[in-house]
C-alpha cells in the first residue's frame, strides 16, 4: 500500500505544484483506491499540501509570478474561511462529506469546461477578426 501511498503523492505533487490545487486528484486516490475515509483523505492532503505549497512558492516567487499585494488578502481571508470549513468538516458524517466533495469536483468540471469553450470561441473569433 505503501507504494500507491507514493504514486498519489507524486501525482498530487505534480498537480498542486502547477497551481491546480494537488487534493482535487490525491483526494478522490486516496479514498478510492486506498480505502481512507473522506476526512481522513482531507487531513492526509492538507498535511501533504504544506511542503509542496513551500516549494511551489518558493519557485513561483523566484519566477517573479507572485503578485505580493493581492496574496495578503487573499491568504488572510483563505484562511479565516479554511477554518470555518475545517470545523465544519469535522461535524459533518462521512457519506455527506464525500457527497459534497464529489458535487464540489463535478462543478469544477462544469466550469473547466465552460471556460475551455469559452476560450476555444475567443481564439476561434479572434481568428476571424484577423482575416
């Protein structure tokens, strides 16, 4: 198990290193296919999320793609609103935890989607306007 533990890391690693947000994919690995709770799928991401947010920014900051001014915000309000998420989490049942987890990455996928085609139909205009 040990083994899969490693591949789920590296595939969120990889993920969450490029920005995307690691726990959409190590989460659903965990739980799937090695057999942890949604909570404890959530505890184990969240730990795992501080040194590969280390090393994202450290990179990122080095890359000069850190806008300091509006981070400050950001992180003060994330994190006041992590917390209210975190009390909540612990309060909710399993099953109901998972079941806003999945609607939760269904309409992440609705959005991605969207945006690709709304992407996909500015480049497809811009095209036209070229010509």
């Amino acid at each position: 198990m040990i083994f899969w533990e490693i591949v789920a890391g590296i595939m969120g690693g990889i993920i969450g290193g490029m920005g995307m947000g690691g726990g959409t994919l190590t989460i659903p690995l965990l739980t799937i296919f090695l057999g942890y709770n949604q909570l404890q799928a959530q505890g184990v991401n969240l730990v795992a999320f501080l040194p590969m947010a280390i090393i994202a920014i450290i990179i990122h900051i080095k890359n000069k793609l850190v806008d300091f001014k509006s981070t400050w915000l950001l992180a003060a309000v994330g994190s006041i609103f992590s917390l209210g998420g975190a009390l909540v989490a612990v309060r909710l049942k399993n099953d109901v935890l998972t079941k806003l987890f999945a609607l939760f990455l269904i309409g992440l996928a609705i959005w991605q989607f969207i945006e690709l085609k709304k992407s996909k139909q500015e480049s497809k205009n811009s095209s036209k306007n070229k010509s």
